[in-house]
C-alpha cells in the first residue's frame, strides 16, 4: 500500500510538474526562491559541504512526516492510515 500511495503522489512526475508550475506563479515565490538560494549558499560556505549535506537530507526526512501528515488532512485520509504509511 505504501509503495501505492508513493508512486501516486511522490513518484508521479506530472504531480510533481504540477506542483512546481502552481509554486512558480505563486506571488513572492522568485524573491523566496532566490532569498533561499543565497542563503543556503552563504550556509555550506561556512559548514561545509558534507555537513550541509547531512542536515538537508537530515530535514527532508523530518518535513516528508510534516508533509504526510498534510497530505492526510488534505485527502481527508484517516490518522491511523497515516501512521501505517509512517512503519
């Protein structure tokens, strides 16, 4: 079921082209684009590139939980459905 759910929402390159179309013509979404870039620039300037690293895969596997639980909220999916996903 996991695997299911994965290639409908995350696996699927016409969502993620859809997704990335609405952010782009979002209002202040270049100026937040462009703030992030600098700043991320500035940051693995100073830490380092394999420190950097690990605290961006660090934080994305810490937001996909946000963003299931997002999902689940949108989708009107159940809690507990969630939590099996999470196992």
């Amino acid at each position: 079921m996991q695997d299911l759910l994965a290639e409908l929402f995350w696996n699927n390159p016409e969502l993620s082209a859809r997704s990335i179309n609405i952010r782009r013509n979002m209002p202040g979404f270049t100026a937040a684009k462009r703030s992030y870039d600098e700043a991320r620039s500035k940051l693995r300037a100073v830490v380092g590139y394999e420190l950097y690293d690990q605290f961006m895969c660090q934080l994305g596997r810490y937001l996909e939980y946000e963003d299931l639980s997002y999902y689940a909220l949108g989708l009107g999916l159940r809690e507990a459905f969630i939590r099996e996903l999470c196992l």
